[in-house]
C-alpha cells in the first residue's frame, strides 16, 4: 500500500512540473515595462533581456548590480544619471531594480 502511494505521489508531481503553467513574477514584468518604456532606462543601459546595448550608462550585464544597488541608482541618481524618485512610484522603483538584478547577465 506505502508503494503504490509513493508511486501515485511521484507521478502527480511529474505531472505538475510538466503541464501546469509557471506563475508569471509580476513584478518583473512590471520592472521591465518601467525600464523599457516608463524611466526609458534602454535609452542609456546595455541589458540583453531588454534587448537593449546603448552605451551611454555602465553595461548592466557586466556590472551585475544587485537589487539595493539599483534601488540606490534610481532613487538618488548617479554620475549623469537623474533622479527617479519623484517620477516613479515605490512600487515601480522596487520592480525595476528587481528587475534589472535579476535579468543581468554576462
């Protein structure tokens, strides 16, 4: 009986993995719509998932900033880079820099 029941366990979860759907993360895809279309970040930032290479601000596939760090960049703004804070929600602050240290890549 314990071994049809670990058998029945092992093919429900197979059977998860295989044919449902993956919960889509919000917020990055709230991140992403921030950085492409909202602050417009690809205007100055290389990020492949972007599909961005502008050369203009650090490469954020080389620097790989982890999400404070972004967080920091956007609120206080860095070197030429403005300011976010009164342009963009809390909301939309946290879901880019999540994001952006999510997406970076080599």
């Amino acid at each position: 009986m314990k071994k049809n029941f670990f058998c029945y366990l092992i093919i429900l979860f197979i059977f998860n993995i295989l044919f449902l759907p993956a919960k889509s993360d919000t917020k990055f895809q709230i991140g992403k719509d921030v950085f492409l279309n909202k602050a417009v970040c690809s205007t100055c930032h290389a990020l492949t998932d972007a599909g961005s290479n502008a050369q203009i601000g650090p490469n954020l596939n080389e620097i790989k900033p982890d999400k404070m760090r972004v967080m920091n960049a956007v609120i206080n703004g860095i070197g030429v880079m403005p300011a976010y804070e009164d342009q963009l929600t809390t909301e939309e602050i946290e879901a880019v820099s999540h994001y952006v240290s999510i997406s970076a890549v080599n």
